[in-house]
C-alpha cells in the first residue's frame, strides 16, 4: 500500500469520486440532510485538491482510501475521510488519520478536527477509540435538530 500527497500530476479524479462514493453508500437514507459527498464532481475534487491536503491511498493499483485535510486557525480539519468498504476495518483510516497527525504537527497545529452526522453512531465510537472527542453538536442551516457533532483530538499530549 502506498499513501500518496494529490498534486498536479494526478488525473484519477473520477475514480476518486467514485471511491468516496462508495465509501459513503452506506449513509444514503440514513442521514439527512444527505451528504455533501453527492454533490460531488471530478473537477470539484481536482479543485478541492487546489484548495486542500488531499491524500490518496493506492494499493495494487485501484485507489483504496483518501481523505482532505484544511488548515485552521486552531486545528487541522479532517474531510472526506472515505475507504473502499472491501478494506475497511484493515487499518487504513487509522493510517490516513496518522498522516493528518504528522501534517498538523509540521504546520505547528495542536489538534484535529472532524466533523461526523449524528445517526452514524458507529463512527463516533471509531473515532473515540483514535483518540477524538466530542466538541459539539451542530445543525446543518434549515435544521433545528442536532445533524452532525464535532470531535477534535488534542494532539500537543
């Protein structure tokens, strides 16, 4: 398996896409709003790329897993976390999120930060056992319910 930095050489962008789709599948029909993944493009991903630190990981040739990570003033957010579902629980997300730990330490940022719906409460346990705690509980605009919480792993430990 390698762990790759998105640059301006690469052109896999619908097969990114269609990696993150998948990976986020599973929350069609039991999150809403719906995710923010459908309304994704190739050419929207290739600029998200532009705009952030996008990482894929490639194994045997087929992208597996990637993620985006945007500096903040406090932190370094953590995006579009996504693995293939066929090598999920294998590792790889903790090995995405140990290299958004190595790129908040170089820029000198003491946490990260995601973002994670509400119904997905597999997730918030995930993250919970890597190290993340829950921030806050937000609503998406036009929602008076609670959608998504917030979770930051304090990293300057």
């Amino acid at each position: 398996m390698t762990i790759i930095r998105l640059d301006g050489s690469f052109t896999r962008w619908d097969e990114l896409l269609a990696l993150i789709l998948a990976a986020f599948a599973s929350m069609n029909g039991r999150i809403d709003p719906p995710s923010s993944a459908l309304r994704l493009t190739a050419q929207a991903l290739a600029e998200k790329a532009e705009a952030e630190i996008g990482h894929v990981a490639i194994e045997q040739g087929k992208l597996t897993g990637c993620l985006f990570l945007r500096p903040e003033t406090d932190c370094l957010y953590v995006g579009k976390l996504a693995v293939l579902p066929s090598v999920q629980g294998k590792g790889l997300g903790r090995r995405l999120l140990a290299i958004a730990e190595e790129t908040a330490a170089a820029l000198g940022l003491p946490a990260l930060r995601l973002e994670t719906r509400i119904e997905l409460t597999d997730n918030h346990s995930v993250f919970a056992a890597w190290g993340f705690s829950r921030t806050a509980e937000k609503a998406h605009p036009g929602f008076a319910r609670t959608t998504f919480i917030e979770m930051r792993k304090d990293l300057s430990r």
